[in-house]
C-alpha cells in the first residue's frame, strides 16, 4: 500500500518519501502520529512532542469562528487575551489570508472595528512580500545592529541551560517549555524570549530564530526571521527591550522573570536596562 508504515521495523529512509505518496487515512490520532514518529524520525529526534492543535479545515473554521475582532483589538497583549490561534492554518495554507481578512470586517461590522486585528495580518502579509524581495537574505543582517554591538559580539549557538530550559529563571523556562509542548508562543513570549536571547545572552538572533522555526507549528521563514531581526534592530530603528514590570503587566503576573538565587536580570527602568545591556558609542 501507498505509504504504508515500514514493516522491517526501522526507521524510514528520507529518500522512501521522494517515491511514495504520504498517507492520508487513518483510524485515529494515535496512527496518524505513530506514521509521522516513523516517516519523519528527524523531525522526532528534533522534538518528540505532540501538540494538541489539531489541523485541517474544521479545526480552522472553529478557530475562525470565534474571532472576536473588538476584543482581540483590546486584550491581544495579554497572555490570557483573545488572541485567534490561527497562525498554523494560515501558515499552511488550510485558511487563506484575504479570507480571513473578509470575515474579521464582516464579523466586526466594519473595517475600523476590526482594526487591529486586520493590521496585525498586514504584518504578516507584509513579512511574506519582504521575503519575496530578499530570498535568502532574510538570514544576513538586513541593517546595522543599534546596540552598539557589531554580529561578531554576539555568540553563534544558543547555550545549552537555554535549549534545555534549564536557566532557572521561571519566565525563560516556562516559556522554552511551552514551545515544546504545544508548538505554539503569544506574541509578547516570543518577542520577549527573542529580547532575552539577543540582549541578555547576547547571541546571534539566527541562532535563536532557527530554533523558534524548528518548534513552531507555524514556523514561517519571513514572519519569524524578520521579527528576530526586529527584535536585534537589525530591521528596525532599535532593538526591542521589556522589563519586569512589562512582563508581570502581560503574564498577569504569571510570570516574574526571577531567576536562581533571586536574581531579577529584567528588573529596573527601560533607561536602566539600555545602559546595562548595550555599549554606548
Ligand atoms: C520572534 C518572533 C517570531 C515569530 N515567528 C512567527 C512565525 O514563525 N510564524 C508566524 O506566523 N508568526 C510569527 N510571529 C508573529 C506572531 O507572533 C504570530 O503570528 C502570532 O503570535 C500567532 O498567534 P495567533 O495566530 O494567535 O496571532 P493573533 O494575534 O491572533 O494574530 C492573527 C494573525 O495575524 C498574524 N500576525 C499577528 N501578529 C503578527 C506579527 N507580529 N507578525 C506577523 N504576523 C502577525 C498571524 O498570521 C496571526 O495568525 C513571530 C513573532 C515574533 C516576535
């Protein structure tokens, strides 16, 4: 049968997959997942986690369902706000982009009621047209770093405490965890674990963005990239910092940022932290 599990009881060739069709059927989740464990062993050895998302169109229609444009436009920021979750079915291509946009207007009564939210898919739709232009350099600095820094201040690998999700410190750990597990970051924990990388660990964004891409459901090239070097300041006026106040405000306080022995590596004013962080020229 067409893409039938390996009976030899080894793991897969890759080349196996060039000659035969993927499967498509299967009697449940359980299956489906141990065909993936099989044809993708590299992909398993990467991560062995699998996320409760579910995928396919009525999983996206649910999702699509209940975008609440107002509301997203007023709680997006916070951890626990009504964010869509719909970033792997437009990344995959199961919801279209104008689609969406189309239902967020008519679910919101008027574009200037879902404003938003439309904005934060004209980012996306920008990202995705920047990348058109740039091709593989989407990898290089676009820009000159504004920390003061030049790239080769910046270490080439992410260390190992971090990739581990061992760093101690709860927000760090938390947030390497639930990558992990569900595949799947809030904004303000990317943006914030992206900062943590580059500013306060001072490693290479790429290093940190090729990590992102390889656990995230909705791992695109040009959004991911582009906010990594955001976050640097490599593709923007400067690099993006928070503090502790900004992350206890987001996380509902879930979060504090605190690490081994108390260390608070994130307290104090934005002035205080650029001081801290970044060389003055
Ligand atoms: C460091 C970093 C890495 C990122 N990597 C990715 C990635 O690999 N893939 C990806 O789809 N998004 C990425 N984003 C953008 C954004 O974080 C996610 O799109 C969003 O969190 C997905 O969750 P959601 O669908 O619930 O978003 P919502 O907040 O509900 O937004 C709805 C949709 O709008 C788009 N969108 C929202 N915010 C952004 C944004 N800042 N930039 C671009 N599009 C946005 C997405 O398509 C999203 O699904 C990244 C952001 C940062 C800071």
């Amino acid at each position: 049968m067409a893409g039938s599990t390996d009976t030899s009881g080894g793991a897969r060739r890759p080349d196996a997959l060039h000659s035969e069709p993927l499967r498509r059927d299967f009697a449940d989740r359980d299956e489906l997942v141990a065909y993936c464990r099989d044809v993708f062993p590299a992909a398993a050895e990467v991560d062995d986690h699998v996320s409760a998302t579910r995928g396919g169109p009525c999983a996206a229609e649910a999702r699509l369902a209940e975008v609440d444009p107002p509301r997203y436009g007023r709680t997006r920021n916070a951890l626990d706000g009504a964010v869509t979750g719909l970033s792997p079915y437009l990344r995959h291509g199961v919801v279209g982009l104008a689609e969406t946009r189309d239902l967020v207007i008519e679910t919101a009564g008027s574009p200037r009621a879902a404003y938003k939210l439309l904005q934060e898919l004209a980012w996306r739709d920008y990202y995705r047209r920047v990348l058109d232009d740039i091709g593989d350099d989407v990898w290089d600095d676009l820009e000159e770093w504004k920390t003061g820094y030049h790239a080769d201040h910046y270490a080439d690998e992410l260390p190992e405490d971090f990739l581990r999700g061992e760093t101690g410190n709860d927000f760090v750990d938390h947030t390497v965890h639930t990558l992990h597990e569900t595949g799947y970051l809030h904004n303000q924990l990317r943006m914030k674990i992206a900062a943590y990388v580059v500013h306060w660990r001072r490693v290479k964004w790429q290093a940190g963005a090729a990590w992102m891409l390889s656990h995230l459901l909705d791992g695109d090239l040009a959004s991911n990239n582009l906010s990594w070097q955001w976050v640097a300041s490599t593709f923007g006026p400067k690099p993006y910092l928070f503090n502790e106040e900004n992350l206890v405000k987001v996380t509902g306080g879930r979060l504090q940022g605190v690490g081994p022995g108390g260390q608070r590596p994130f307290a104090g004013s934005y002035d205080e932290l650029n001081e801290r962080l970044f060389e003055r020229r």
